[in-house]
C-alpha cells in the first residue's frame, strides 16, 4: 500500500499522517505474511490504533476549529472504526482472534475509501483556511 496521488489529499498535515498510518499497515502486513510472534504482530497493531486515535483526534479539531459542515458524518465514522479496532484489539490480545489477510484487506479498504471520500472533502474544505 503507498501513498499514491490517489490518496493525496491535498493538506500537508492530513497527508504526512495518513503516510504513517499506512507505514504501520505494511510493517502489520510484513508481520503477517512472516509469521511473527503474536506479541510483536500485537504490538505494532497497538500502534496502529494508538496513531488511528490520534489522527482521528486532529482532524476532529480542524473540524471543530474551522466549523466543518459534514463534521457529524465525519466523527461518526471515526467512533465506528474506532471501536471495530478496539474491539479487535481486545480479541486479539486474548487469543480469540488472529489477523488474517482477510482482516489487513479490510483495514487497507476502509482506509482508502474514507481518505478518498470524508478526508478529502474535509482536505477541500480546509483549502482556502491557510493552514499549512
Ligand atoms: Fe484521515
Ligand atoms: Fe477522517
């Protein structure tokens, strides 16, 4: 997965962090695809979630601070994923889950789609805000 023009956003901040997300993606899938411990492929997972929050939580902000009109539909997706991923994380940690390719095809989708349609509307939104 690469950060291509396809899922460019146009805002410097947006964009930067989007590219670590998907950097913990590969590094999990590169996990996955070697068989490494559970603890290691746990441990990046965490990561991945840790800087999901994160993200989430500087978008929101921008959200707020600038007045975005669609914030609702945008946060609303952010819980939705959020706690999809907790919940895997939990379930993971007790052994009652492992991370399929099934399940790193699902990630990389949503990540796509919601940078390609929520994050680049909100990017276009941000636009004549001077931020960056
Ligand atoms: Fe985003
Ligand atoms: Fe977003």
């Amino acid at each position: 997965m690469k950060l291509d023009k396809q899922l460019h956003v146009g805002n410097r901040l947006m964009d930067r962090e989007h590219a670590i997300l998907i950097e913990y993606i590969n590094t999990l899938q590169g996990l996955v695809d070697g068989n490494s411990s559970r603890q290691l492929v746990g441990k990046v997972l965490e990561g991945l979630i840790q800087h999901t929050k994160t993200h989430f939580y500087v978008e929101e902000e921008l959200m707020y601070s600038f007045r975005h009109p669609d914030y609702v539909n945008h946060i609303k997706a952010h819980e939705k994923f959020k706690q999809t991923m907790q919940q895997l994380s939990s379930q993971y940690k007790h052994g009652e889950t492992n991370i399929t390719n099934e399940l790193m095809d699902f990630l990389k989708d949503w990540l796509i789609n919601h940078i390609q349609k929520i994050d680049r509307q909100l990017a276009e939104f941000l636009k004549d805000k001077k931020l960056d």
